[in-house]
C-alpha cells in the first residue's frame, strides 16, 4: 500500500486496505442474480397511483397528496409571502391576547339566552308551531367558539369580482376587464353569463357579464398586501372601509372604483394598453375563519386596512 500523505491522519479509514485479489476476481452480480431462486421485491417508485379512491379497504390505496407520486400532488409554496410571515409570528399572538376570555378553573361561562323565540300562546295556532327566528332576521348567527390557540382567526380566501355592465354595447368590456383582473391577481379570471334579461343595463340571456377570480394560499396574501400597502395609501382622502361593511359572519367586503383600479402596479406600468373608459369597477370579499364582523374586522384591522364609521356587528 502506497504511504500516506501528511495531512491524512494515520487513524482514518484511509489506513484500511482495499479488498484482496480473490474477492475483487469473485465478484460477479450477474451471476449473483441467475443463481437467485426467488425474485426481488419490485421498487416501490414504479407504482403508479390509483385514479380513483375506492374506499379505505381497497388493496390499492392512492399515496397522500404530499407524495410527488400522487395525482393530486401540487408543488409549491415556492415563496413564504411577508404578510404571512407577519400574521404567524406577531399578528397571531396578538390577536390571541386581545381576543382570549379566561375562566378560572373550576369555573364555567354562564348558560346561553335560547337562540330561538317561543310564542306567547296567545292564539290557538300557536299550538305545535316551529319556534320564531330571532329578532332582526330570519337567519341564526354564526355561534362564536371560544377564541385559543387552535382557532385564532385567519385569511381562508379573497373574491375579486367585477361586473361589466356596457358589455351589452361592447363585448370588448369583458376583455378588458379580464385582463386586468387576471394583471392585478395573478390568477386567471373565470367569466359569467348572465342568466336573465336586463334590458337598463342592455344585458341579454346568456351574454357574458361580469369576470371574477378566488384567491387562496400565497396569491391571497400578495394580492391584500399590495391592496393595503400600495393602493389604498394612493387614494386621496380615502376615510377606509365603512364599518357597517360585513354579512355577520366573518366576511368582509369593499370596492374600488376605475380611477382606483388604475393605481395598481401592475396596471399603471401597462397604462396604455387599457382603454382608460374600459377600466372596470372591482369588488373585493376577504372570506375569513372568524364567525362575527368584529373579529374579522379586528384581523384586517392588524394586517393594516383601515375603518370608518360605525361599526355593526
């Protein structure tokens, strides 16, 4: 064996010696593989998954979505936007702060008012009668759980929506407005037909009418952040989003006008390509996991958008 240089150390696995003549001039894989009587295993990277799911005792079972094997498998997310960064390391203890209620131990929260009205009895048809909606209106309230660390309220999904209503003159309107939608979101917009007849709006059956798209994951959260820290601050004497904005359960919903929908990034870089009198009008929905106004009104508020007015829960 040949000596070793200086900056080997003599106690490494470079001192072992190599295998002997006789081993190297016996090995022979393929030999090795014809006098194997039974054979190998199959690799378990040449399965091809299922196309369907047929039940949890099917011999065949799809890999989970995670595997890259899988069919419904979905690479990414290839970048941790800041506004998610923001939300999971302050935001979200925060808001479990100002929203968490403590009960002592041994202690539980008093019994809840029925949510249903009883009739009075007054008449005889009120025998075997459903129970009355409560005051205000025929829908019940989302029940509000109380607020730990496994469900503080989060973003679940946006809406932009924006309905086209010269496209009756004009069918390029639903162009426009789809291109911009599609700029400003990054997701591809889904187009509407309308299902009746309006003649105000020189809308016919059938004829598309409005473009919208769902956003989720890192698109919604790049798409709010530009809203609030772009947009908004660009809007002269913009009071926020009115208080009163909200369907009682947790979601909250504003617009912008042509003028405003023109101040976006990636809108303004490309001006001239847009006829300015076919700027639509665009509606927004944030779909939050809180169950009441307040709370979703207080996670937005924390992520930067602003409110005005009175605010109804």
């Amino acid at each position: 064996m040949t000596e070793l240089s200086e900056d080997v150390d003599p106690l490494s696995s470079m001192k072992i010696p190599g295998p002997s003549e006789e081993h190297l001039a016996s090995f022979d894989p393929i030999a090795r593989s014809r006098r194997r009587k039974t054979p190998l295993p199959s690799s378990r990277y040449q399965f091809r998954p299922p196309k369907y799911y047929r039940g949890p005792l099917h011999p065949h079972q799809p890999p989970p979505p995670t595997v890259p094997e899988s069919r419904e498998f979905i690479p990414g997310p290839f970048s941790l936007p800041r506004l998610q960064q923001t939300y999971h390391s302050t935001l979200a203890p925060d808001l479990l702060t100002l929203m968490y209620k403590h009960y002592p131990p041994g202690t539980l929260p008093g019994p809840s008012g029925p949510r249903l009205r009883s009739w009075d009895d007054s008449s005889p048809y009120h025998k075997n009668r459903p129970l009355r909606p409560p005051r205000g209106g025929p829908t019940l309230p989302l029940l509000r759980q109380p607020i730990t660390f496994r469900n503080i309220p989060r973003l679940e999904k946006i809406h932009v929506h924006s309905f086209v209503k010269e496209n009756g003159a004009d069918s390029a309107h639903v162009h426009v407005a789809g291109m911009i939608v599609q700029a400003i979101t990054n997701v591809r917009a889904t187009v509407f037909r309308a299902k009746h007849t309006i003649a105000d709006f020189n809308l016919r059956k059938g004829n598309p009418c409005s473009v919208a798209v769902e956003l989720r994951g890192e698109d919604m959260y790049n798409f709010l952040a530009k809203v609030v820290e772009v947009v908004m601050p660009r809007i002269k004497e913009y009071k926020g989003v009115s208080g009163k904005s909200g369907d009682s359960s947790g979601n909250i919903g504003w617009g912008f006008g042509p003028d405003t929908v023109g101040t976006f990034p990636e809108v303004e870089v490309n001006y001239d390509a847009y006829p300015p009198r076919m700027i639509p009008e665009i509606d927004i929905v944030v779909c939050t996991t809180a169950t009441n106004d307040k709370d979703a009104r207080l996670l937005l508020s924390s992520m930067g958008v602003p409110f005005h007015g009175k605010h109804v829960n």
